[in-house]
C-alpha cells in the first residue's frame, strides 16, 4: 500500500482561505497509519474514510490532539509555517506482531464543516515498529522555515 504526502494536503490552502480552517484554535489531531494504508491527497478528505490506523500499546485510536498551534510569518518573501508541540509516547509497543507505523495525518476535529478534515499527510519515509520504547514525533522549530514540518510552499 502507498501513503503520498504532501508538505500540505491538495485543498488546505482554499480551504484556509475561505475560512474553513483556524489552525490556531481548532482542535487538530495527529493519527497514524500502518504500512497496509492507503493514503491519497486526491482522494482522501475525511480522516474517518481512512482504513488501517495503527494498533498497539501508547497508541489510541483517532490519535493524538496538538498542541500549542503556532503560526509563524518571518517576514520578508519568507511564508507562513506552522509548530506545534513533539508528541512524546512513552513505554510504545507496535509493529512487531502487527503492521509497524507508515505515516500519518492532521486532521480537524472542531464541530463544524471543518470536522474530520485531512489538513496535512506525512510518510514517515520507512517503516517505525517499537518495542517498549519511547516514540517522539518532533516538529522542527518553524521559526526557520527550512525546518519546518508543516509550511507553505507557494
């Protein structure tokens, strides 16, 4: 299976400009996905049509909720990026008797036509499985765009 990513997801940018998204006060989460996904940006809008999330101990399902959503502008013909705090998930056990973690989404989970909204999809690059360890997803620190995890490119 194939997870494509993006530094954005296809229609994030319409869909912050005409409102639909306030990344600073939505409740945004972070789920990931097995090595048996199927992810697409040009098909996949809702986090809840997603299949195959990951199992196993330090995960729950529907994933983790971000924190500390910071927009940064630098300025100059620099763009906007966006930080939020690592996740860190201690005593983690998957992919050794089960599908080991293959990527991820941001999704929004605010009531409103926002709700279950893919934001942004991540490949991880290569499988990560863990046994009875710590996992620690980090985002670069966005206050220098070439880091940042989560910006804009055009």
């Amino acid at each position: 299976m194939t997870i494509i990513a993006g530094t954005a997801y296809q229609f994030l940018r319409d869909q912050l400009f005409n409102g639909l998204h306030d990344p600073e006060n939505d409740d945004l989460f972070f789920a990931m996905y097995t090595t048996q996904a199927d992810i697409n940006p040009e098909t996949a809008d809702l986090q809840s049509s997603l299949t195959d999330e990951l199992v196993g101990s330090g995960y729950t399902a529907g994933g983790f909720q971000l924190t500390q959503s910071v927009i940064y502008t630098p300025g100059g013909s620099d763009r906007p990026v966006m930080d939020f705090d690592d996740i860190v998930i201690p005593n983690a056990t998957w992919g050794i008797t089960n599908d080991a973690a293959q990527g991820a989404v941001i999704y929004n989970t605010t009531v409103g036509p926002q709700n279950d909204k893919i934001l942004w999809i991540f490949n991880f690059g290569s499988p990560v499985a863990v046994s009875n360890g710590t996992v620690e997803i980090q985002f670069p620190d966005a206050s220098n765009p070439a880091l940042a995890i989560v910006r804009s490119t055009g």
